[in-house]
C-alpha cells in the first residue's frame, strides 16, 4: 500500500467516511456527508489494493488566504507507510496551487511530530467548543 496513489476529489459514497472516521475510533458524523464534500475547497482520499477507502482529509475555509487542515485519516491498517504524510503533502501541493497561502490545522499534542514532518510550525492557539 506503500504506492497507493492519492487522489484529489476521490469520489466517495456516502458511508465511505463516517465507516473510516469509525475504524480509528470516532465518531461516525453520517449527517455530515455528502454535505462536507460538497462544501471544503477540496478533499483527498486514498484506496487500498481492493479498493477500500484507506485515507482521507480536507481543506476547508473561505478560499482566501487562509485553509484548514481537516480530519487526516488513516485505516489503522494502513497506518505508519507513509500514507498520512503523503495525505498531507497532496493537499498542500494543491492548496499552494489553487487556494490558501496559509494552512492551519489542529491536533492532539501526540500528533506534533507527524505535522512537523510535514512542514508544519507548531505554535501557540486555542480551540472553542460548543458544550
């Protein structure tokens, strides 16, 4: 799966997501989909050899100087080949393409390492939640 290739704007069916988002433990989100697709400035996703989707994120925002990185995904079957890098590195290709010069994104402090390998600068910031 090492090669699995990443494509922008992979057409999904509409479980395919809230099924991944499940398979690493969160939580299904089924009302958000196709909705989410239709709505971030573009998505990427990667299948396995038999087709199953294996890797998933999105770029949201305005489609001004600022993205938002979102919900990176791997299988947990999938997870430590180099896809979630990969992942990453393909929206960040696109958006130095065709949107943000700014990109955003937001992590468990676990995760720093990953982003940093992906060209992220970590810093300070905050997060609000709805209660």
């Amino acid at each position: 799966m090492k090669t699995a290739k990443i494509i922008i704007n992979l057409p999904l069916q509409t479980h395919e997501v809230p099924d991944l988002r499940q398979a690493i433990g969160w939580d299904r989100r089924e009302q958000d989909y196709p909705a989410l697709l239709e709505r971030c400035l573009f998505h990427a996703g990667c299948r396995s050899d038999s087709g199953e989707l294996i890797a998933f994120g999105y770029m949201c925002g305005m489609g001004l100087q600022h993205g938002y990185l979102e919900d990176i995904i791997v299988h947990p079957e999938a997870q430590g080949q180099g896809i979630g890098q990969r992942l990453v590195q393909t929206l960040l290709e696109q958006a130095s393409r065709n949107g943000p010069e700014i990109v955003t994104v937001t992590f468990a402090s676990e995760h720093t390492s990953f982003y940093q390998k992906c060209g992220f600068t970590t810093g300070n910031g905050g997060v609000w939640r709805k209660e």
